[in-house]
C-alpha cells in the first residue's frame, strides 16, 4: 500500500514539470509582455530604453533558459512580481489560497451532507414521491447556470431578506482573532458556499442513485437477504458499500473542481479567493499571477488524480496494487 | 415416514407483466422431508428458479404476487412478515446460488461473508464465529481455511467460491437447503468435486435438500425424489429409481429420451418439438405439453389435467402418459411423423 501512494506520487512529478513548460509556453504565447504592458504608449520612456530593461530582465534569452529561472524561482515560492498590483505574486496569494480552501472545504462538506443522503433515498425508494421530488430538484440543478443560482440566492438572502453580507470574505472592520471576526467570517461563507452546494450535489445524487439501483439487483444483494440479513442492513453493510465507490473515486477529482471550480461564485460575491484573483488578472493582463494560479490549479488536478487513486485503493479490495 | 419439514400447498408465483399477472409457479404442491434430496428438473423457463425463489421471499414483491402455502414448522412462510421471516432464513432455510462469480459481495472478505448470517441468528463471540467460520471452510474442502479467510473473492476461483457460497448456506445449520443449479456456472470437472461435496456433507447432516438442476445425470446421483416441472406445473413425481426405470409423463419421458448417454448412435438424437411457451402465450386451459407431443389426438388428454397416482407414490399430470408414444418407433406403422424442429 505504502509502496503504491509512493510510486503513485513519483509518476506526478514528470507529470507537474510537463505541465508547468506547458502553463509558461503559453503564458510566453500570449501578445506582448510585461513591459509593453507597463510601458506602452508612454512618451516618456522610448522603445530603446525598453529593449534595454528587455535585455536586463532577460527577456530576450531563448525560452528554456527563461523557462529554467522561472521554475527554479516558481520552487521557492517566488512567482515573480505582480506588474498591476506592484508586489510579489506570492503576497498576493497568501490570504487568497486560505479563502479558497476555506469555501471549497465547506462547499464540499455540504454537497455530501447533502446529496448522500438523498441519493441513498431517491434510490432505495425509487418511484416514490420522494424519489420523484429529488429528481426535479436535482434536474433543476443540473439545468440552472451556477451564477444565475449565486445571483438568486443573493438578491434573495442579502437585498430581500438581508440575513446575509453579499460580498467579501469578511467585515473589514472587526479585529482578527475575535469571536466577532470569526462569526462574520462564518456569515460571509454561507451564501457562496450553499449557492455552490446547492447546484454541485447533482453529479453525486445521480450517481449514487443510478449505483444504488444498479447495486440492488445484483446477485451478491440476494445472498445478503437470503442470510436473513434485515432490509436497512442490507443496504448499508452491503449495496452502500458498493455504491459509494465512485464517489468516493470521484472525491479526489471533486476537489480540484471545487479550488479551479470556485471561479463563478467568488466573483460574484466578490470573495477574495484565488477564483477572484484569476478573473480580475486576466482581465487586467496580470501575466505572472495567471500563469502562478494556472500552475496551482494544474497541479492540483494532477493532485486530486492522484487522491482519486489512492482512495479508491483503500476502498476497492480488486484495484490494490501489489 | 420421515418427518416432512418443508410442506408447499397450491403455490402460484405470478409476475406481473405490462399490467397482467401471469403465474411463473402454477398450483406447486411438494413436500420436502428431513434427510432427503427432492430434485427439480425441468428445461429453462419452466419455473425451477422461481419456485425457489418464493421460498427464500426472493421475489420483489413489487411485481409478483404470491399464492398459496409454504409450511415451514406450523408458520406459513408466505404470510409471515419480513422480520420474523428474516429468522427463519439463512438460519433454517438456506440456499446455494446459481453463480459464484456474482453471489458474494466484492468488497467483503471471505471470513466476514460465512460469518454473517451468525450475526443474526446465532449468539456466538467474535472467536467463536471465527472458529466455526474456519471449521465450515475446512468442511467444504477448502484446506488453507485462515488464509482463505482474511481473502477477498475475486483471488479465488470459480470453484473456491461456490465452495464458499455453500459454506455460507451451511453455517447456521440449515433444516432446509435449496439449491438452484449449484453446478450449472462452473465447468465439469469442478462439477463433480462440488456434487461430491453436496452429497458428503447431505450426509452428514439430516438437512433436507432441494435440488434444482437440468442435468438428469447430478439428479441421478444425488436425488432421492424427482419432480418434473413443465410450464409452471409439476407434470411427474417419483422416487428416483422409478422415476428413471419407468418414466410416464411424455414430458420425462421425451427429456430422457434426449440424453445422448441413453442413445446407441444408430438414429437421430431425439428433440422435443417446438419451445418451451413464454409466460403470456401459455395456453392455460388443458394438457400444457400437448402442443409439443402434436401427434397425440386431443382426447386422450384430460380437459383440466389433474396429478393421478398412476403406481404407488409415483404420481403423473394428464391421461396422456396412457397412449404416449415416439413417432420414430413408429415409423412405418404409423402415418404420423414428427417434423423436426
């Protein structure tokens, strides 16, 4: 087992690196650089003075050895600067990744607190009202657009109702470390983390409820009752158990959704996550700090592969490999 | 006589297909005794399965509706609810599934699988299960019984696993024990290890065996009774050496008549014309075999056919075993020839 996450974890390595001359070719693709960002159309400084600090920078050197600086900067954590905000790339992450963790986590807490439990009842029972209920609801969540359902929520729960805050992560002006701070925090999280909930349990509802009833016609289903083993045991020690693999090999890739995921929600609760960052980089040509963020959330894909795995080796007696 | 531990009265299992039920187990009486193997024998379709399946409360009870009487001890199975059923069964009453492949749950060991149904139905510690566990795997010839044990089931072969799946029948000591097709899913060598084992441990014990199978060869070894079903309906029953020197019934007679062991090579292997009829297209009124035995005239079959003891204990369905004959050994004689089908 310990022999598998390790061989497992070596193969991401060839894997990360390929990925990141990837993520810095086409940051290199995209038209103009740095500088002719910062610099064009200022009559003040002359195109020969930006082919000197061009030259000065390093930007004229052959890709692989700009490649070669920036992966052996990007290891030590250093990014680079942000050319809009003036500072550190990493600066600009620090608080940012802790947010996002924060609304994936309990955005992913909450989209199987509440999906098991239904999908476990849409498909015990199917045919039922109760099925019959939770399937609309969960068309409903596989049709509506995320940020049609964000802005709902919100014009309901903030501007009608006004329970809670629309937007940011947190009431600027409450200390950090107070009982205050961390109720507010809290009450900043609700609503993107159920706009997102809400919407994400589709995927795990159906596949739970197809498994599940996949699952109970299967011979192995027959012994168990034919042992006399009672109906409610009968679901959970046996075709639960089966069902819930897919989920739970889902669970790794589930993640990187929700951190690469995030995106739509924390812009329109302008929350200050990575998502947040991402969209407002891009649109101010922010290069270094899109091409750390498309590095991170590559490498947590390749990450959450590689969870998908492990999990799914723990679970599944047949796909351990010796 | 034994004691009878197993009494089916008038049993009618009928599905429920696009609206209408159609009885799958039409008006099955059979009474199973403590010590003997009753064997059911019939082609595919014929209702073996889910005759066995109404008495293991197998059935989805959403689509099929159940008639009649099974008497287990002074209870009828049938009207038993659920929980109190659930003693009974796996405890009591226990069955051998048809495919080991499918029959135990992937994700268990072995050692947990046997073990279960004791949760159950018997009060034992944790040490105690586990030494009946090994014990059982041990009866069932399984000689590396504590590695097999903390195994799972896709490392053991086909025929490690219906050894399994018979211990697992075997573990609370059942008084009755069906079991559907044992050997059809394993190939024949492994075939006959498994019925050797049926038979020494039937042995052993006083249980009561229902054996279901289409092979008339495990039937001639292991069975003490014969029950020939046909179309939902029992059409002969007999004590197996009767039942094999004189069969009456068309029905057994044409399916003995098909073994090629039984034919000396000098015509053709003979066939049973046409097809077993789908639960809707079954003529229910009249001698279900006669539309597959065309050359018998109309009557000499009865209009509601009913089970006559034509030779102490050896029951028969229809006045149509009286005149029954083959074509083939009247060819000449007679102008009447089966067409091949």
């Amino acid at each position: 087992m310990l022999q598998f996450i390790l061989r497992r974890t070596l193969i991401m390595i060839p894997q990360i690196i390929l990925v990141s001359i990837i993520v810095f070719l086409l940051a290199k693709a995209m038209p103009g650089d740095a500088l002719t960002g910062a610099f064009q159309g200022n009559p003040d400084v002359s195109q020969e003075q930006i082919q000197k600090i061009r030259e000065k920078l390093g930007l004229n050197d052959p890709w692989y050895q700009q490649y070669g600086r920036w992966l052996g900067n990007a290891v030590q954590g250093d990014f680079g600067q942000s050319y809009v905000h003036k500072q550190p790339v990493t600066h600009l992450l620090a608080g940012k990744v802790e947010n996002t963790l924060l609304l994936s986590f309990f955005t992913l807490v909450v989209t199987y607190i509440i999906a098991i439990p239904l999908g476990i009842i849409s498909g015990r029972w199917t045919d039922t009202w109760a099925d019959k209920i939770i399937v609309t609801y969960n068309y409903f969540a596989f049709a509506t657009p995320v940020f049609v359902f964000a802005l709902l929520m919100m014009y309901l729960f903030s501007f009608v109702l006004g329970w809670l805050p629309y937007g940011s992560s947190v009431d600027i002006k409450l200390e950090e470390g107070t009982w205050d701070y961390f109720v507010s925090r809290a009450k900043h999280l609700v609503l993107p983390v159920l706009s997102g909930a809400l919407i994400a349990t589709y995927s795990t509802i159906q596949y739970l409820r197809n498994d599940i009833i996949d699952q109970k016609l299967k011979d192995y289903v027959k012994t168990a009752r034919a042992k006399g083993v009672p109906e409610g045991k009968v679901y959970i020690r046996h075709i639960l158990r089966n069902s819930l693999l897919p989920i739970a090999a889902f669970l790794g890739m589930e993640i990187t959704l929700m951190i690469t995921g995030s995106i739509f929600i924390e812009s329109i609760f302008s929350y200050p996550g990575l998502g947040f960052l991402f969209i407002q980089s891009i649109s101010t040509r922010d290069y270094s700090v899109v091409t750390a963020l498309v590095l991170i959330s590559s490498t947590a894909v390749i990450i959450g592969t590689m969870l998908s795995d492990i999990i799914l080796s723990i679970v599944d007696p047949r796909i351990r490999i010796e | 006589m034994k004691n009878p531990v197993l009494e089916i009265n008038d049993l009618r299992a009928s599905f429920n297909i696009k609206g209408n039920y159609y009885a799958a187990v039409d008006g099955v009486s059979l009474t199973v005794h403590e010590n003997e193997v009753v064997a059911i024998v019939g082609e595919s379709g014929c209702g073996k399965s889910a005759l066995a399946n109404s008495i293991m409360g197998l059935h989805n009870l959403k689509n099929t509706k159940l008639e009649g009487e099974i008497n287990f001890g002074n209870q009828n199975l049938l009207e038993l609810p659920l929980a109190k059923f659930n003693k009974i069964r796996g405890k009591d009453i226990a069955m051998i599934f048809q495919d080991p492949m499918t029959a135990l749950n992937p994700l268990a060991t072995i050692g947990r699988q046997i073990e279960e149904p004791m949760d159950y139905h018997l009060k034992l510690s944790a040490s105690e299960k586990k030494n009946r566990t090994l014990e059982l795997l041990r009866r069932v010839g399984i000689k590396n019984e504590q590695r097999v044990y903390e195994q799972y089931p896709h490392e053991l072969s086909g025929g490690m696993r219906q050894r399994v799946v018979i211990a697992i029948a075997l573990s609370c000591d059942p008084v009755v024990l069906l079991a559907d097709e044992p050997t059809t899913a394993l190939d024949v060598t492994i075939q006959a290890q498994i019925m050797d084992l049926m038979k020494e441990l039937q042995n052993q014990t006083k249980t009561g065996i229902i054996l279901i199978t289409h092979d008339l060869g495990v039937v001639a070894e292991m069975a003490d009774r014969v029950v020939v079903m046909y179309a939902g309906e029992i059409v002969e029953m007999a004590d197996v050496k009767d039942l094999f020197e004189n069969p009456l019934h068309p029905y057994t007679r044409s399916l003995l008549n098909s073994i090629p062991a039984n034919f000396e090579g000098k015509e053709k292997l003979h066939v049973i014309d046409g097809i077993v009829p789908s639960l809707q297209n079954l003529d229910r009124t009249g001698c279900r075999f006669a539309p597959r035995i065309a050359w018998i005239p109309e009557e000499d079959h009865e209009e509601r056919p009913e089970m006559h003891e034509a030779e102490p204990n050896h029951f028969v369905r229809c006045s149509c075993y009286k005149t029954f004959y083959f074509p083939e050994d009247r060819v000449g004689e007679n102008e009447y020839v089966a067409t091949e089908s």
